[in-house]
C-alpha cells in the first residue's frame, strides 16, 4: 500500500511537469498528455526499483524517448493545410513565435534542445537520457539551434499570431 500512496503523491507533484517537458518536445497539448500518461504509466511498473531521488529523471527519460519513438514509427504526411488547433497558443501566448519556430526543429534535435536548454542538463546527461554519443548531442544540439534561429527570425505563421 506504501507504494501506491508513495506513486500518488510522486505522480500528483509531476504530472504537471512531465505534461510541459512533453509539449515542449512535441508542440500538441493533447500528444502531451499522452506522452505524460504513458510515462507514470511505464515508471508506475517499475516504481519498487526506482530511487526517488533520480524519479523525474526516469521519467523524463521516458517521456523523451516516447515522444523519439512516435517520430520514428509515424512519419507524416505534409498537407495542404494545416488542422486547427485546441485553445493553447494563440494571441495570449507569449511563446507562441517560440514555438512555432521550436516544432520546426527536426524532433531528435529538438529533444536535445528541450533537454539542453529547458532542463539544463549537461551533455552527459543529456546523451544518457538520449541514449546517444556526447558527440551526437554536440551536433543534435548545434544544428538544431541553428534550425532554431533559423525558423525563429521567419514570421510567425498565421495560427500563432
């Protein structure tokens, strides 16, 4: 039963947390919660081995590697169109340019991006959640900034404005 309350209160305090990390990945706040979800879900199986102090790097790790695979396996087709989007984002979000500029970025890039640079991790961490080289995150990283900087000076497309 210690388990269970332990997970409760682990999964009420970072739910929240792993939902954004995943929208930042991923730019879809229902992918996100998707993503979020699935990771307690993985992390909840394993909780008996997990330290709780290295929990919210287990399942950002999780979650990174789910929203890596879903790129791998689901590869889009562009469409003339683009579907409309929930309430999020939009005239009353600041990061709205961000963003768009950000889900521009190929999604193995961006995820080192997101881990880089919103989680603060080090190159090492960064290659042990990635589950990469450091030298395969130095260029994730610098190309994928310079994607970044390249999407970001190009105006904001009309769904985010």
């Amino acid at each position: 039963m210690r388990r269970d309350e332990e997970f409760s209160e682990f999964f009420t305090s970072r739910f929240d947390w792993a939902r954004r990390t995943a929208y930042a990945l991923c730019g879809d706040w229902s992918e996100a919660e998707e993503l979020a979800q699935n990771a307690f879900v993985k992390a909840y199986a394993k909780w008996p081995s997990i330290r709780r102090e290295t929990a919210e790097a287990y399942v950002r790790t999780i979650v990174t590697r789910l929203f890596l695979d879903s790129r791998r396996r689901r590869r889009e087709d562009p469409v003339a169109e683009l579907p409309e989007r929930g309430v999020a984002g939009g005239y009353d979000d600041p990061d709205a340019h961000l963003n768009a500029a950000l889900l521009r970025v190929p999604p193995k890039q961006r995820a080192a991006l997101v881990l880089r640079f919103v989680h603060d991790l080090s190159i090492e961490q960064t290659a042990a959640e990635l589950g990469c080289s450091t030298g395969n995150v130095k260029s994730q990283t610098a190309r994928g900034l310079a994607t970044l900087r390249e999407a970001y000076g190009e105006p904001i497309p009309s769904e985010c404005a």
